[in-house]
C-alpha cells in the first residue's frame, strides 16, 4: 500500500517513527511544541509524546545546540531543529568547534550522534536574513555529515538514518519543497546516505544538484530534451562525505557539466564539485564545466529582484545549451 | 644551500625584528650556536642554528621586521651542491577539450592540424577529431594565420604579422561599438601650464599625461572596461595597467604602464617617458608587452582630429585622442573659440553597453575639467 | 577559617593539591625544553577548586573543564602518565595524542573534556545533564569554567537552560580575576558573578577559592542539594593564577605586588600551616609526600618519553566513528 504525502508530512511522520521507536529520541527548538514547529513539521507531536521529547527552547541557538551535543554524548539520541540556517550562524561555534570536534579531539573515545535540522533557501520573499544557503559551510567542516534531502522519500528517510548514525548529522530541509507532493510506500523507511542518485538519465550533459535545486534542474531537463539535448540530472543527497564515484560515473558518459547551487558562487560548493571533476574526470570533459549559482548579493525582497538572484530553469537551460551545442 | 627562516617561538608570534646577527657571511656554525637576536611583540629572544653549515648570506639587515617563516639568511651544509634549474619545455598551445585529446590520441589524429574547432571559444571537441579521423585529411575549418617566426623574416615583419594576427582577431571576434566626445581642454591646459610655470623644463608635466590620469580614474567608475573577455566572460582586472600605443618604425606596440591609477602625474610622466625611451631602443619587460589592462592611443601629435582604433585582445577598450586644436565651442550660450580634444572609446558589446560607454567618456570630460582632481 | 577534618582527610587533601603543583611545575619545565608545545595553561594557584569539588563527586557524574584541566584531571583519577603522554603528543595519551594540553579526555572516568572556546563547555554541560537526569537520576553534571566566560553569550543562555529545564548541574566559577591580561572590572559592569547566576533562580554562592576546605563545605552543599532536587547550583570560587596566563605571557598587565600578595594566600601554605598548628601534618609527612610525587612525575615523564608515536598512516582516524559501532 501507498499513499501521497508531502515533503512536510513525510517529515512529521519521521519524527512520529523516531519518537515512537526510541525513548532516547527527543525534538528540541524554537517553537516545536505549542506553536507546532515553524514550518508545521511537529505539529500535534506534543500532544502525543508530552513536553519532555518535544521541548520548546528560548532564542538561544548557541545554548540548546550545545545541550543537544552534550545530550548526545551523555546517551541520548537529540533532534535538534534550528529554525533556519540564518539562525544556525549564532550556533557556528558548537556546531563547528565542538560537535565537528570532540570525536578527535577525544581521541575516538566520544561519539556525538547528534542530529541538527533546518530550513534554508530562498523563494518565499523573506528578504536578506532569511533565504541564506550556506550548506557548503557546513559541508567544508571535517567530523560532520551534510545531507539534503530533496525528494519526499529523502525526507522521511534521512531523518531515520541520520538518527542511526552516530555521528553529527545535519539535514538541510529546503523551504521550496515542503508543499513537494509524492507517493510513498505506507513502510517506506530509512533510506542509505552515502549515494547520490540519478533522477534522470541522459547522455549529452549532467546537470548536477541536491535539495531544492532538483525541481528546476528536472524541469530544465525536460526543455533540454525538447531541444534535443539530452540532460542527466544527478541529486547529489549527501554533501559531506561527497559522493565522488557517482559524479565521475556520470560526467564520463555525458562529457559536460553544470552544477547547479543556491549558494553564491564565489566560494559555492558548486566550486567543490568542478573541482572534483577536474581532478578526477578531467579527459572526460569535452567542454568547460559551468555553474548556475545565486548572483553576488544578499537576497532582495521584490519578488522579481528575489527571482532574478537566484538559480532559474532558463539559466540552467542556456548554460546547458551552451555547452552541449552540436553541429 | 637552506634557507634559515624567521622561527616561531611562540603560538602567538607572527613577527620578529632583527636585533642583531652574531654571525656573518663565511663563519661555520654548529647547530645551537646563537645565530641573531630577535625581538617579538613580547620579548628578545637569542636564536640558535638548527643545523650545521657555513653562512652563505645573511637576507635581512638588523632593525627590519619580518614574518614568520620569512627566508632572513642562507646556509649551506656542508658537502651540497647547488641544484639546477630544468630548462622548460615550450609547447604551442592548442584549444582542445580534454576529451578531444584522449580520443585524438587513441585515433591517431594530429589535432594540431585541425585548425578552429566548433566547441565553445573555438575549441576543438571529441566530435571534430571524429570527423577529422572519418575524412581521413585535415578538415578546413579556418586557417590560423602562419606564426611569426624563421630565419628569413625580418623582425620588421614579424611585428607586422603579430600585428596582423591580432586585429584581424580582434575584427572578428570583438563586436566594437564607438562613442566620442569633445572634450573642453581649456581648464585643464591652464591649470598646466600654471603648474608647469615654476618648473624647471625637465620637472615639466605634458598634456598627454593629463590625459592618461583621466582615463586611469575613469576606470574605477565604469571598471567593466578594464580588463579581459576570456572564455567567454569578462574578467575585470582591480589593477589598472594602462597599455600606452607607441610608434615605432616596424609599427605600433603598446606596452602598460603598471597601476597607473595610483601614480602622481609627476611618477606618471616619468613613466611615460622611461616607457618610450625603452620601447624604441627594445629593452620592454615581458610583462610590460602582456599586461595592459585597457589601451590609450593618442594621435594628436599627427593632426587627425579623431581616431577610432581596433581593441587589442583580449582587452575590452581602446581610448584614443585626436589633436588639441581650437573649436568653436558654445559655452553658457556663448560661442567660443576653445582649445579642445575629440576622446574616443571603442569598446567590445560582449563586455559593456553603450550607455556605460557613454559615461565612462564623461568621467574623462569631468575629470579633465577639474584637473586639480587629477 | 573551616573546623579541620581528621588527619587521614587532611593529609589526602594536601596531597592532592601538592600533586598538581609538583606537576604543572615540571609542565612548565617540560614547556621550555620543548617536549611539550602548544598553549600551556597552568594550574598553579587555583589548586584548592578541584581539589575540593572533584573529590566529592560519585563515579556516575561527569566533568567538563576548560584548557587549563590538568589539576581537574589528576584528581578525577586520570591516570599521570596518560595526562603526561597527552602533552607529549603521544599516541599513549588519554586523547591518543590528538588533543593535547586543552584537550585531555577519559570517559571511563567521566572527564570530558578539556574544552577550550570560553564558555561553550556550559551548553554542554547542561546537555550531558539533560542525559544524567534521564538515564541515572541522581547524577549530575559539574562544568569547571573561568569568570571571563561570564562574558560569553553562551554562559547566560546554559545558565537559562539550566535553571528552565531544572537540569542538575553544578557550574563551578573559577574567578582568577583576570581573562587572559584583561582585569575583571574591566570586562564585567557586575564583577559579583554569583549574582549573575542568582538573576536565573539558580543558587549561587561565593567561596573562598585559596581555602581547600571552604570549597570542600561548598561543594558537599552543593552536590547534596542537586542530588536532592535535581536543580542547579552555582559556586563563585575566588582565586588567583600565579603564573602567566600561558608559557608565552610576559604579564604586562598585572603588578608584581598584586602577585605576591595573593601568593600569601597560597592554599598549599595556608592550609599546611593550618594543619601543622592543629598537629595534623609534620615535615615529615611532607617530605614521604614530595617523594611519591616526584617519582609519579619521574614515572609518567619517562613512559611519555619512552610512549610512540602515532603512526602518520593513521591521520584520518577518528574523525567519523567506524560504521556499526553502537
């Protein structure tokens, strides 16, 4: 049996799942319980599991992140939900100097299965404090997992896995995709988070991507096509540790690349991924790789300026074109 | 030979200034023999040899403050020779995608032989080694120019084709567009020659390096004309590094003066004529001949009123200057008679636009009308 | 002054203290011969706070402490020669090596750390009580920090979080009165940090950080009070540093006469004296003390000396925990 959720719902019954099989499983963050979580993700999970596993947290990133590192050293297994990735700036210090750290530092005697969720992305009009991508700061720092999730199944399964792991995870939940409608099987589970996945399969160019990103480059695949360029689109999933083989895998067949980012470009993590192809597929390349990343500036609030920062279908589509013209 | 590093002698250390040196070029040390008093933000500290050697040199002078990690002697251990460097091979460069040379490779196709290919910037992709590899003969794409070079050519020619090859690039791939503007030169040739009024004549500043000073701060507020369409994109260059057109009899180079943006007239009209001194007696730098961010070429001492000059690539703008003469000028209703100069800009439309040409054009009428700015 | 207890008491508290004086001493030593590197952090002078705090805790609770934790850790029971071996870089170390000075580790033993961004050890603490409360009601959770945290954002939220949440944790100020060279009436508008502590509903007291045995009273005040009802306490533990702030200081902000007056105060002469006039502790006792000492300080200098190196092949390690570990 299967039926059709959203990328919300399948959060909200991740979080059920977890709570539900694991009594040291616990949901900590602004808003979680009486408010039902900014973006309604634990909505009515209070009610059902009381106030000491879905706990309210005052305005301090810095302070509730820092307990959840050190519940998850001390034996429980925390989901720690930063509002947004904007937010999560005021926790960069526990995150990167303590959760990134402390099994090194330790000597391998600690593990920190923590798990830190948040929102990130723009297209909603939140103006410049609200829309950051920054998951490529995340990705740079050794001693963390990034993931994110960009399809309703990757939602409800890389919650589950990431709470097995037992190291820091942090799932980056793009706020274009919580209304992303999909069929899911009624026993759909964890899903693995080492591979990224082919989402389309083509021949003439990959476009390669992860989280919110996949909808435009899926879609500028199909105009591609009528174009008579074929376009791979490869979702990347998991950002830390990068999945080099599937990169390579798949610029070896098309010979030609976009990488498509929400990140500025200037130091993106579209900028790692170029990189690994070089090193590592450079002969494979019959054309110089391109990037469809954000324009240099902080995210505007007019809808058609907002628009115009970010990575748009005909960009991908022309930077493809580009590319994988043939005479 | 190693060279002795300013040490660390502390986490918190990032500098030392040289006290003094206990040692001098030619003295053997042993290692722990105290080689120079250094002081830190915190304290002097004694620093000893880490090796055994003999100083060859000594790089920094007591009372310089250098970095740590900063190479401040030499000192040669004993019994090491001194390594060569390998001379490096020179390749002429083709523009081939990655893959297009492997499948070359593997087909037995010179790719060289191909000529201008159909990948982005002309580059030769794996389908045209294909196609070259299925013909059996060398496809005629475009012919590139024959190189300058053999024994037979005078040096006078080899200028010429150099020339040549670049304009006809320069034609075919840069799209020009062309805006002038009469500039009133009045204010500025006053303010000159009052400047020049106290000076000896070698002291004296020329109007050319007027000009040149209003381009090189034009540039900094429309920068999209300095610099470089490379690879399909325009890369803007911080620098100003203005390429200057000098006649010379076997035809017209223009090397750069570095940072021009940063120099006093005084520093710039010393430039200037150190630059063309060189150029005619060939003595130019390698980097002067490549580094020109943007070309000036003024024809004024020739009479045409206006030139309109070909870009040099991959440069984005070329300025040129017709004579300073008198012209009838309407200023505040009035009509006058005014010494003035047509300034040109052509330009390359895949980098800038009109309107920003337009203003840039401005900048330099602005500037040269309040020359005490310059 | 505090009614002394019997001798067996007195002398375990001197020694202890003697302990970590003997050894920061030979650190120092160590530090300028180079055998140990980094930022060095001296104990010397605060001894009496771990001593007294640590000394009253069960096996099940756990520590966290900052960059200078080597007192902490001696008297937590981590072994010497592993603390010793740690600052070596040695792959014997109790963090393998990996954390050194600041950074020393040893979870059978619940000593966590070793953390050193100022301030940013609280949260924690008040995470790993979150984890005591559920999984061993009755443990608790003690963070050891500096009064220059006080300053640190992230001070006032875990001190919020603690009091909020009713986590049992007792935070342990040590006010050396100085943040590296900066005074603390000239970082803090409130220098009485105690009172910091008691804007959040959370019990706080001062204590005479230079008495063994004023923070010892302090301490079992503290602890029962957790153990009772599960909420926090504060102790404000007044002390003095009598080295610089680490091997590369030359104290400039500081007189030497502010130094030798505190010095007075030396809980290792104070209490002697006090334990000597009450005819608990002779020289001779001292002396059989300084000989064990300096041969546990032999014993763990050269087994750091004679411990390897870990192999270079071996860098990658620990960053991630092997796939299937629990």
């Amino acid at each position: 049996m299967s039926r059709t959720l959203s990328y919300r719902e399948a959060l909200h019954d991740a979080h059920f799942q977890a709570l539900s099989e694991d009594p040291r499983v616990f949901l900590v963050g602004e808003d979680v319980n009486c408010y039902g979580g900014t973006y309604a993700v634990s909505k009515g999970l209070a009610d059902h599991f009381g106030a000491d596993r879905v706990i309210d947290a005052p305005l301090s990133e810095s302070g509730f992140v820092g307990a959840g590192i050190g519940a998850a050293m001390g034996g429980l297994r925390p989901i720690v939900e930063v509002m947004t990735v904007n937010f999560s700036l005021l926790a960069l210090d526990q995150i990167v100097n303590a959760a990134a750290t402390l099994r090194h530092m330790s000597g391998g005697q600690i593990s920190v299965p923590l798990v830190i969720r948040m929102a990130m992305g723009a297209g909603r009009q939140l103006a410049a404090q609200h829309s950051h991508s920054l998951e490529g700061w995340y990705a740079h720092v050794p001693g963390l997992r990034v993931v994110a999730p960009a399809t309703v199944a990757d939602a409800r399964g890389m919650l589950l896995t990431a709470l097995a792991d037992p190291d820091p995870v942090i799932i980056f939940e793009h706020v274009g995709l919580l209304a992303l409608t999909d069929e899911l099987p009624d026993d759909a589970g964890a899903v693995e988070i080492d591979h990224a996945a082919v989402r389309r399969e083509g021949s003439d160019v990959s476009l390669i991507t992860w989280g919110g990103n996949l909808p435009k480059a899926l879609e500028a695949a199909r105009q591609l096509e009528a174009a008579g360029i074929s376009a791979e689109v490869l979702d990347l999933r998991t950002l830390r540790p990068l999945d080099d083989a599937a990169i390579v895998a798949s610029v070896s067949k098309t010979h030609r690349a976009v990488v498509i980012d929400e990140m500025w470009k200037t130091g993106s993590f579209a900028a790692e991924v170029c990189t690994r192809i070089m090193e590592q597929a450079f002969f494979e390349l019959d054309a110089p790789l391109r990037r469809v990343c954000s324009a240099e500036v902080p995210i505007p609030y007019a809808r058609h300026m907002e628009l115009a920062a970010l990575p748009s279908v005909e960009q991908i589509v022309q930077a493809a074109t580009e590319i994988a013209r043939h005479e | 030979m190693s060279d002795f590093n300013m040490p660390s002698l502390g986490a918190d250390m990032d500098e030392g200034e040289i006290l003094a040196w206990k040692v001098k070029p030619g003295d053997s040390v042993r290692k722990g023999d105290v080689l120079l008093e250094v002081d830190t933000s915190k304290a002097a500290f004694d620093v000893e040899a880490d090796h055994d050697g003999v100083v060859e040199e000594i790089l920094v002078e007591p009372g310089r403050k250098v970095a740590v990690g900063t190479p401040i002697a030499r000192i040669r251990q004993t019994g090491e020779a001194l390594a060569k460097p390998a001379p490096k091979p020179v390749a002429p460069h083709l523009r081939i995608t990655p893959l297009a040379r492997v499948v070359a490779k593997d087909l037995g196709v010179d790719p060289a032989k191909i000529g201008r290919g159909t990948g982005i910037d002309g580059a030769i992709t794996r389908a045209d080694v294909e196609r070259a590899a299925a013909k059996h003969e060398e496809p005629h794409v475009e012919k590139a120019p024959p190189p300058p070079s053999g024994a037979d050519k005078s040096k006078r020619e080899g200028l010429r084709d150099a020339i040549a090859a670049a304009m006809s690039r320069s034609k075919r791939e840069i799209p020009h567009y062309y805006l002038s503007q009469t500039i009133d030169l009045e204010p500025a040739l006053n303010w000159l020659e009052k400047l020049n009024a106290g000076r000896p004549i070698t002291e004296r500043i020329l109007s050319p390096v007027l000009l040149l000073k209003a381009v090189a701060h034009a540039i900094w507020e429309v920068p999209e004309l300095n610099g470089y369409w490379t690879d399909g994109a325009l890369n803007q260059s911080e620098s100003v590094h203005l390429g200057v057109a000098i006649s010379l009899h076997s035809g017209v180079i223009a090397p750069a003066i570095h940072d021009a943006d940063d120099m006093s007239l005084e520093q710039l009209m010393a430039a200037l004529a150190d630059l063309v001194q060189r150029a005619r007696h060939g003595t130019l730098k390698a980097s002067e001949m490549t580094d020109s961010t943007i070309t000036v070429t003024n024809l004024g001492d020739r009479g045409p009123e206006a030139v309109y000059g070909v870009i040099y690539p991959p440069q984005v703008a070329l300025v040129g200057f017709g004579a300073v003469m008198s012209r009838a000028l309407v200023i505040d209703g009035q009509l006058v008679a005014r010494r003035s100069v047509i300034a040109t800009l052509s330009a390359d439309h895949r980098a800038s636009d009109g309107h920003r040409g337009g203003l840039f054009l401005r900048a330099i009428a602005r500037l040269l009308e309040h020359p005490e700015s310059l | 002054m505090s009614t002394l207890p019997d001798q067996a008491r007195c002398h375990a508290l001197y020694r202890q203290m003697l302990r970590i004086r003997r050894f920061e001493e030979r650190c120092g030593e160590l530090y300028k011969q180079q055998k140990i590197r980094g930022f060095l952090h001296l104990y010397i002078g605060e001894e009496a706070i771990a001593t007294g705090v640590i000394d009253r805790l069960e096996p099940r609770d756990v520590i966290s402490a900052t960059y200078r934790e080597h007192g902490h850790a001696l008297v937590r029971g981590v072994s010497m020669r592993a603390i010793m071996a740690e600052m070596y870089g040695k792959v014997a170390g109790c963090s393998r090596g990996r954390g050194g000075s600041m950074h020393l580790f040893d979870v059978q033993r619940g000593f966590l750390g070793g953390h050193a961004i100022v301030g940013a050890g609280l949260p924690i603490a008040v995470g790993l009580a979150m984890a005591r409360k559920r999984l061993d009601q009755g443990a608790i959770s003690v963070c050891f920090f500096g009064e220059g945290a006080a300053a640190e954002g992230e001070f006032h939220e875990a001190l919020n979080l603690a009091a909020l949440w009713e986590l049992p944790v007792l935070f342990v100020c040590e006010n050396n009165g100085y943040a590296m060279g900066t005074a603390l009436a000239r970082s803090e508008s409130q220098t009485d940090i105690h009172l910091k502590a008691q804007a959040y509903k959370i019990r706080a007291e001062v204590v005479d950080g230079m008495d063994v045995l004023a923070v010892d009273e302090a301490a079992q005040r503290a602890i029962s009070a957790i153990r009772a009802d599960l909420k926090p306490y504060f102790l404000e533990c007044r002390t003095y540093r009598f080295r610089p702030h680490s091997m590369f200081d030359p104290e400039l902000y500081r007189e030497q006469a502010e130094v030798s007056e505190w010095k007075k105060k030396d809980p290792l002469l104070t209490f002697r004296a006090q334990c000597e006039t009450a005819g608990l502790l002779d020289e001779a006792a001292v002396q059989a003390m300084e000989q064990e000492i300096a041969s546990e300080i032999e014993d763990a200098v050269q087994f750091s000396e004679q411990a390897e190196w870990e192999a270079e092949s071996d860098l990658l390690k620990d960053v991630y925990t092997p796939r299937g570990a629990p």
